[in-house]
C-alpha cells in the first residue's frame, strides 16, 4: 500500500472515531482524536514531512480538500448543533493540516 492509500485510511478510521465520539458525547475523546489528526498519521516528530515526495503531499493536500468538502457538506444537512460545532473544530484541525502541506509544497 502506498503513502497516500495508509493516509487515506488513517485519517478516515480517524474521523469515523471523531464522529462516533461526538454520538456518544464524549467530548474529552473527541478532543484526545484531534490532537492525533493535528499531528498526522505518524506523529509530528516521528517522520519528516519534508522527506515526502511530491506526489505524496499533493495527494495528501488532495485528500484533506475532499474531506473539507465531505464535512462543509455534512453540516449543511445537520440539525444538531452539537454536531455543528464538533464538524466545525474537525473542519478547522484539517484546515491547519491543509496549510502545514501546502508550505511543504511550496
């Protein structure tokens, strides 16, 4: 499997533990899966992202565009505040991860 097929997987098993967390309101969880989506999937100090080819990042930044896309989504058909706001902090987390891949492109 590839790099960005482990990181595809990787942050899907992620965000449907975020998402379960919020069903069953455990907040303190929720928080705990952000910390580890803010810090990818293998740990800020554990790889550097500056070693990953091109290819890699870009489908990365691709990858988080299509979630971003996925969540603006799924708030648009929420009802549940609760979920809005816990979307809204996921959106923000994969955003900053956005950011910190694209200076890595530039």
């Amino acid at each position: 499997m590839n790099k960005v097929n482990e990181q595809t997987t990787w942050l899907n098993d992620y965000l449907d533990l975020y998402n379960f967390a919020g069903q069953i309101n455990d907040t303190a969880w929720q928080e705990e899966l952000l910390q580890i989506i803010r810090s990818g999937p293998s740990g800020e100090n554990s790889i550097n992202k500056h070693e990953l080819g091109k290819e890699e990042l870009w489908g990365e930044f691709n990858l988080l565009n299509h979630k971003l896309l996925q969540l603006f989504a799924q708030i648009k058909t929420s009802n549940s505040l609760f979920e809005i706001e816990t979307v809204q902090q996921l959106i923000q987390s994969l955003k900053q991860r956005r950011l910190e891949v694209g200076r890595q492109l530039i």
